[in-house]
C-alpha cells in the first residue's frame, strides 16, 4: 500500500507532535488552528488510523503517531541534509543560522550575533535564548544548528569544544560588611544566605559541586530563574550571589555591586559550542562555530583587578 502523504503533512503533524499541541504548532509554522487540524486529519485517513489521542485535557501521541513521528523526523533531518549539501555546492556564505543559548551567555552571545551577521549580511539568524533544560531537549531533537552554553549535557549525544573561561564569583551589594576584605576564607559563608539559580541550572550545579568538594555548607536563601533577577535581589540586599562574572559588566560600572575577594574563588567553568554527534552542518553554521571559537574573547569585557 503506498502512502500518498505530503511533505506539508509531515512537517505539521512533526511539530503537533512534539509540542503535543496544535496551538504551539500552528504558532511556529504561522498556521491557522483549523489549517493545522485540516493537515493532521487528512494524514489520519491517508494512514488509516488515528495519530493523536485526548486524555482529559492533554493530547497524546497513538502507537501510529509514534512510529510517525519517528519516521517524520527522520525525513525532516534528510531534507535538512540535502538542503545543506546543496549550499555546499553553491559556495558562498548565505542561508539560516539556528542558534541556542543559555541565558547567561546571552550578554556576549548578542554581540557575537551581531558582528558575526555584519560580516555575513545575506545570513537570516535565528536566536533562541533559553535555559538548560530547554537546550537539552532541542539538541535531542536536533533542532539548533549549534548551542552556546556551559558544561554539555548527559544523556545527549554531542560533540563540544570549549572556547572561553567562564569565572563565577560571589557578589555582594557595594555596602556589605565583606566587601573590604581580602581572601575571606570560603568558611565565612556557612552563615551566609545566597539567591541562586533554579535547581537544574548549569551554574547551581557547578556552585553546588564546588562547596561540597570544599565541604563547606551552602546555604541557598532564595531561587531565581534568570541572573538579571538574582543581581537585583543581591542588590536589594535579599543574599549574597553568585553568577557568571560575564554578567556584571554594567553592575560593576556603575557600582550597584561588588565582587568579593573570596580564596579559592573564582569558580573556574568554561563556555562551550555544542552541536549534536553526527550532525552535519551547513557552511554558514561552518562559518560561525569557527567565528566563535576564534573571536569570542574580543567580546568579552572583565573587571579590571
């Protein structure tokens, strides 16, 4: 029995499917609801059987769907290929970039974005910035062309190479008793409260990891899903933070915060460009991971010690 399905067809029931939403798809293929029903149930009765069903109030995928699903992404990913290799064959330095990246890359991300797009003006970028678990669960589905993020993931299998250090520091408002001193001893903080990033965070991980390895109590105060919340909440005088020191640049120029002189401290991490294992990637995508590996650090502007 042949199937007499469309490319369109696929491409919205793959979306559907993995948002397990036709409001999310209709939105990222800017579709109408109905547009997108109309498509999903015309590849129902091409297929003969039903490919989502409702319980209560969330949709789920039927046998069917699943092995659909499966084989639309495949079919998806080829023509991502073919569309690759026949830019290859064109030459040049045009087409779509997709990239991902952690939130608290995004201050120097931008600015990679914009001179990378200056120098490649007939390139159309998109930008998602996002946070850890997002970026997992987009390169499992291999969707960016590449992610710019901390330590890599687990359970995904990706290829990364670090391109620049990633020091996180402890921040105090300018008016807090430790700002004066000079190598305060890491067990000064036991008593200490700290806003941190959520559970599940690159960064809350990594601080995490570092006072146990000191075995020193960390204390957390408040969670925050974003580093602009936790630099304000520091300032407010709510806990002590600790974030990525790329973050800081207008808060350390204008003195609304101040980095303390802790031993032991900064917690040395690195940045990371991360595509997944196996994928091939487009001479504009080419083009960028190498602009980033060579001149990320122009980007960069660090406290002056």
């Amino acid at each position: 029995m042949a199937l007499n399905l469309t490319f369109r067809q696929l491409k919205v029931f793959e979306s559907a499917a993995r948002h397990l939403s036709y409001t999310r798809a209709a939105k990222e293929l800017h579709l109408s609801q109905p547009g997108v029903s109309m498509q999903i149930k015309q590849l129902e009765e091409v297929v003969g059987l039903p490919l989502f069903e409702q319980i209560g109030k969330k949709m789920h995928l039927t046998d069917a769907g699943r092995e659909i699903f499966a084989y639309s992404q495949s079919i998806g990913h080829l023509l991502d290929e073919a569309e690759i290799v026949l830019e290859e064959l064109k030459g040049g330095s045009s087409g779509k970039l997709a990239i991902s990246v952690a939130t608290t890359a995004s201050h120097f991300a931008t600015r990679l974005l914009a001179a990378f797009s200056q120098r490649y003006k007939d390139v159309t970028i998109s930008l998602d910035i996002t946070n850890r678990k997002s970026l997992q669960e987009q390169l499992a589905n291999n969707e960016p062309d590449l992610v710019i993020m901390g330590q890599p993931p687990e359970g995904v299998e990706v290829e990364s190479e670090a391109f620049m250090v990633n020091p996180l520091v402890i921040i105090a408002p300018p008016n807090h008793p430790l700002v004066t001193e000079q190598n305060i001893p890491l067990e000064r903080f036991e008593d200490e409260h700290f806003v941190v990033r959520e559970s599940g965070s690159g960064t809350r991980g990594a601080i995490q990891r570092f006072f146990d390895e000191h075995q020193v109590s960390f204390h957390t105060g408040i969670e925050m899903s974003s580093n602009e919340a936790i630099k304000q909440a520091v300032e407010a005088g709510l806990g002590l933070g600790l974030v990525s020191i790329h973050t800081l640049e207008l808060e350390l120029e204008t003195q609304r915060l101040a980095i303390l002189n802790v031993t032991d401290f900064p917690i040395q991490r690195h940045w990371h460009i991360v595509q997944r294992s196996g994928k091939r990637l487009s001479p504009v995508a080419q083009e960028f991971k190498q602009f980033v590996l060579d001149e990320a650090v122009k980007f960069i502007r660090l406290p002056e010690s």
